[in-house]
C-alpha cells in the first residue's frame, strides 16, 4: 500500500468533498481516501499494483476537479 497526498483545485464546500470521497472509492485499487478542504489537499491509500498516481489523477479530474 502507498498513501500520497495529491493537491485538488476547485474543491469549495462539503459537497465537493462527499463528491471525490465516494468517486475514488468506487476505483479499483483505492482502500482509503481523505480529504482536506481548507489546504485543497486529498490523501489516498491504494495498491500500487492495480492503479498509479497518474491514474488517480485522471479519476479526479473525471469527477471535475484539478488534480497536481
């Protein structure tokens, strides 16, 4: 398992937080996600086996967000 934090732009309310929470832990490889609203951060736990921060990445933006 690998936890990385991953900087997400345009997160501004509690929805958008309930949003990308429970969008990345419907992908495969995801065991934990966290997020941080006032510093626009978003912690993941996934297996490295299965997904890639690239891949992460991608998914976030697919929920509508930019993800560094």
């Amino acid at each position: 398992m690998i936890q990385k934090k991953i900087t997400v732009y345009g997160m501004t309310c509690e929805a958008c937080r309930t949003t990308v929470i429970r969008g990345l832990e419907l992908v495969n490889g995801i065991k934990w996600v966290s997020v941080n609203l006032p510093e626009s951060i978003v912690i993941v736990q996934y297996d490295e086996d299965i997904i890639d921060i690239d891949g992460i990445k991608k998914e976030i933006t697919a929920l509508g967000y930019d993800a560094m």
